[in-house]
C-alpha cells in the first residue's frame, strides 16, 4: 500500500519478473530476438542494434526492467455468472446491491483470445438496452 490516504494513487506492483523462469524465459526470448535482428537478411529490415547491445543475462535483464511497459488490458476481474465466485448477473447487476450495474471488459466470464474493443462494446451496447428497457 503505498498511502492510507483515499486520495492517494495506488500503488500497482504487477511483479513483472519474479519467478525466476520468467527471467530466464524473458532473457532467452531477447536472445533470440537479436540473433534473428542480427542476421544476414534482416539487417537490410532493421535499424541499428539497440546501445549498447547487452552481452551477459544480467544486462539483459537490467535492460528489460528498464524499458518493459505494459499493454495489459485487464478483463473478467468481476465476471458475471450465477455461481459464487462471480460479482455480477446475466443483466449486469452486482449480486446484492440493486441498482447498481457493471459494464465493462471486467464481466467477462472468460477473456476472449483477440483484442478486448468490440467485446467490450458489446457489453455497453447490452447495459445501455438494459437501461433503456427499466
């Protein structure tokens, strides 16, 4: 936590490269893709080699801690079902708080494989004919 202040911002920590065989997974990737920026054919493709290019594991891993972002889009955090582990129902409505509806990429009961825009315009246009209806 990084404040007990409301008005604070909070403090996300996503653990990016805590399980060693992330690291490891992490560093081989990056080997891998600078042997292939490295050859013959793809060199005509590419710009000069990142600076200076790492040569140890350590490097690799002090380079990716530096220059990694996330592009997560987080999605079925308060998914709908009718189970007990789900938050929301069929209508988009918080199980136990009337009036109050969910419509988000955070219902989803299972995270599509493709990009999360339309399914999530999907789950507006549905609260919106919900709404709409009363």
């Amino acid at each position: 936590m990084a404040s007990a202040d409301l008005a604070d911002a909070p403090l996300i920590d996503p653990r990016y490269y805590e399980e060693a065989t992330d690291r490891e997974l992490l560093v081989e990737g990056l080997r891998r893709a600078l042997a292939i920026g490295d050859a013959a054919a793809m060199r005509a493709f590419g710009g000069p080699p990142p600076s200076p290019v790492a040569s140890d594991d350590g490097a690799l891993m002090a380079s990716a801690r530096t220059s990694t972002v996330s592009y997560n889009h987080p999605a079925g955090t308060c998914r709908s079902g009718i189970d007990g582990a789900s938050v929301v129902d069929a209508q988009l409505g918080v199980h136990g708080i009337r009036g109050l509806r969910v419509a988000d990429a955070s219902v989803m009961p299972a995270l599509p494989r493709a990009h999360l825009h339309a399914p999530s315009i999907m789950i507006g246009e549905r609260a919106a004919g919900l709404i709409h209806a009363g």
